[in-house]
C-alpha cells in the first residue's frame, strides 16, 4: 500500500462514522432553529428496527435491504448507478437527519404534483429522481425489489410522522437561505477548497478510491453528480456543505466559505444533465425554476457551463424513468 493511501485509510477510519453508528453519532454541531408550528421528526434507528416485535421478520429483512441499498449504493454500480456515489453520502445519517437531507418526507407528502417535472409524483418516482440525476444513472423498474426495498427503508424511517403534513423541520438542504450572496468569489471558493477539502476529495474532485472502493466521493467530473443534480444548485450545495463538511469538522466553515466553495465546485464540468436538448444554453432557459440557482448554461472563463455531449459512464443521456406523464381519467 502507498503512504498516500494508508493516509486516507487512517482518514476515513477516523472520520466516516460507520453505517451501523451513523443514526446516533451526530458530531455535535449547532442546528439551526426550527421555525413555529414545524412537525420536527427523530427518525428511528437500527436498533429500534431490530427490536421492534410488531414489525414481521420478513418487512425486517425488507426495510435492511433498503438501507443496505442506500448505505450501499454502489451495488447497483454498471446498471442503476454511473458515479460513485451512495445515496447516504449527501443523506447523512442515512436519510434520517434533519437537517441534512432527511428522505423520508418523500414517503408521508407523496403522493403529490412536483415542479421540477410538471406532474403528480409517487415515492417510487421521486427516489428514482436522484438515480437520474445525483447517481447519474437510471432507477431500478418501479415494483423491482430493489425499489420496494428502497421505498420500504424510505417508509419505515417516516415510522409516526404525519401524512400529508407539508410544515417539516428541517427537510432539504436550505437553512442558508437561496440567495447567492452578490459578492460570491470564485477564488475566494477555491483557497477555501485547498486548505478544507482537498485533502479527500482531491486537487481534481474527483474523490478517493482505495482497492476500488469509494473512500471520498466525487464532487465534480465523469464519476460525480450530473448537472440536473439538486445540489447542483449553488444554494443547495452551501447548506449541504455548511452543516456537514469538512467530514469530521462540520459547522467549521463560515457561512461565507461555505457559499464560495458551493460556488467553486458548482463551476467545474460534470456530466450532463439528463433534461438537455442539445444546448445549454435553451436547456438552462427551459428549466430556469431549477436552473437559476445553477451556473450550468452561463459564461465562464469563455466558455458556456454544461456544453458538451459528455454523459459521464453513463451509456446514455435520458432515462427511461423520467418519461412525462399525464392523467386522462375522463
Ligand atoms: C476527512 C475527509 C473529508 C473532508 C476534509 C471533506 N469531505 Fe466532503 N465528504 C467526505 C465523505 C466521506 C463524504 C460522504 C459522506 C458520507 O457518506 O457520510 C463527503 C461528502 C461530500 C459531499 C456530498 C457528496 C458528493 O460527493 O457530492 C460534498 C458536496 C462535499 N463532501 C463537499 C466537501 C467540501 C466543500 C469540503 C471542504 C469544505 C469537504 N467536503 C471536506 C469526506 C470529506
Ligand atoms: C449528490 C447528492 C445526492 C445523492 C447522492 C442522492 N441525493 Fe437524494 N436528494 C439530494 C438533494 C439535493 C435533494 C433535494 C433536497 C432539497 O430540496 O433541498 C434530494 C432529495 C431526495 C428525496 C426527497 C426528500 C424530500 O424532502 O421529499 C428523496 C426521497 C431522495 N433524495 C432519495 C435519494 C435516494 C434513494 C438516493 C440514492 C439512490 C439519493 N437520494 C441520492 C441529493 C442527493
């Protein structure tokens, strides 16, 4: 083994909480306030899972299929997924913190009609909206095993939340607010990158593999997120990276650095976003609800973000799943 690697080995041994612990072992961090009136939910934990008799042994076996899945994503690597990511790598705490990404609202406000797609949604179509676009890839068929397995895990980590409740505590990535600051610094992102997070997710972003395996993931290039991404969105991307990283350190940042290096790394090329229609440029404009917090289809250093036909691993630009849809009932 290279020193480099037994660095990173020692690195993510100290940092990445394991899978089994992550549930509790929030690194104490300064949560911001809930607003009046929100339904704040404590997602359960494994071990409440394990305990639970009223649950029958075969939903048990279920619902840890559906964690092994999101803890685990790159199982599906080749036929689902076409990055190196997990989905619990952007859902810390796998899904169950707020704060950070919880998913399971997706379980108790769907079904319910989505902007980001123009029509009512189910959970199935909502998890396979971060296959098609955070996993750069394709979601497993809806009512796979896979897909019941994920919205079982999705549906159990809601387990005494109210249904259709749409006031939550701490849903999303959102707490700073979606308004890039006006004196936002590309330069200022990238010092703040070098001296913060470099060290495991590289001088190339393109993350850290040991034997193969996804140590620290992507955060741009072919192996990280696509354009079409949620955190592609620069203001998704500060709160995410405000509350959660450095790994280890979280809350360290300053609210500005977590907005310059959000605005750094959602400058660099990534592979296309799905929705594209063979310009940016009009693909930016079409989808300007979403991509007005992007920088994809804009100027930089001469050249137009998100202008090329690279899809990434991935063998294809569009997804089967994310077909339209409408309702005909009359
Ligand atoms: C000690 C190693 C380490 C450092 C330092 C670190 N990260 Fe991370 N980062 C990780 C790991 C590991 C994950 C996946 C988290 C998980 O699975 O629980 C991650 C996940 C992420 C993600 C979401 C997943 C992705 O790949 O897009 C972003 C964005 C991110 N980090 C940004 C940053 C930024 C910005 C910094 C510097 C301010 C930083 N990280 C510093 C290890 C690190
Ligand atoms: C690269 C980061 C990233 C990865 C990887 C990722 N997601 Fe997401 N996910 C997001 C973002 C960003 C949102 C939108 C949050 C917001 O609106 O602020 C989201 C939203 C969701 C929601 C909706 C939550 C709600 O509040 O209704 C679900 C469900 C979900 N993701 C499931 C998954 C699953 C399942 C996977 C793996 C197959 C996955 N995600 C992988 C970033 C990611």
């Amino acid at each position: 083994m290279t020193q480099a690697n037994a660095l990173i080995l020692a690195l993510a041994a100290t940092f990445a909480a394991p899978a089994a612990l992550a549930a509790d072992a929030r690194v104490p961090i300064k949560l911001p306030a809930y607003k009046d009136g929100a339904y704040v939910h404590q997602a359960p934990t494994l071990d409440e899972l394990m305990r639970d008799e009223s649950l029958h042994p075969e939903l048990r076996k279920v619902i840890l299929k559906g964690r092994d899945l999101f803890e685990n994503t790159q199982q599906l690597r080749g036929k689902y997924v076409f990055n190196d990511m997990s989905c619990s790598n952007c859902h810390i705490g796998g899904g169950g913190y707020n704060w950070s990404g919880p998913v399971w609202p997706a379980a108790t406000t769907l079904p319910d009609y989505r902007g980001k797609n123009g029509h009512v949604n189910s959970l199935e179509e909502r998890i396979a909206g971060c296959f098609a676009y955070s996993m750069n890839g394709t979601s497993p068929v809806y009512g796979s095993d896979e897909m019941l397995a994920l919205s079982a895990y999705h549906q159990w980590l809601a387990t005494k939340a109210p249904v259709y409740e749409r006031k939550i505590g701490g849903r999303g990535f959102n707490h700073l607010g979606n308004k890039i600051p006006e004196d936002v610094s590309y330069e200022a992102g990238q010092s703040v990158y070098r001296d913060n997070c470099a060290l495991c997710h590289g001088d190339d972003g393109a993350g850290k593999k040991v034997d193969g395996k996804v140590v620290f993931p992507a955060l741009w290039g072919d192996t990280s997120y696509n354009w079409g991404a949620g955190i592609a969105r620069v203001y998704t991307a500060a709160s995410f990276i405000h509350l959660n990283m450095p790994l280890g350190k979280p809350g360290s940042l300053s609210e500005k650095e977590a907005w310059n290096v959000a605005w750094y790394i959602n400058s660099q090329e990534r592979p296309q976003d799905p929705r594209y229609t063979g310009d940016a440029r009009e693909t930016r404009e079409k989808h300007l609800g979403f991509h007005k917090h992007s920088r994809y289809g804009t100027e930089f250093n001469g050249k137009v973000l998100g202008q090329h036909d690279n899809t990434g691993e991935k063998p294809f630009l569009k997804p089967e799943s994310l077909k339209s849809r409408s309702f005909n009932f009359d």
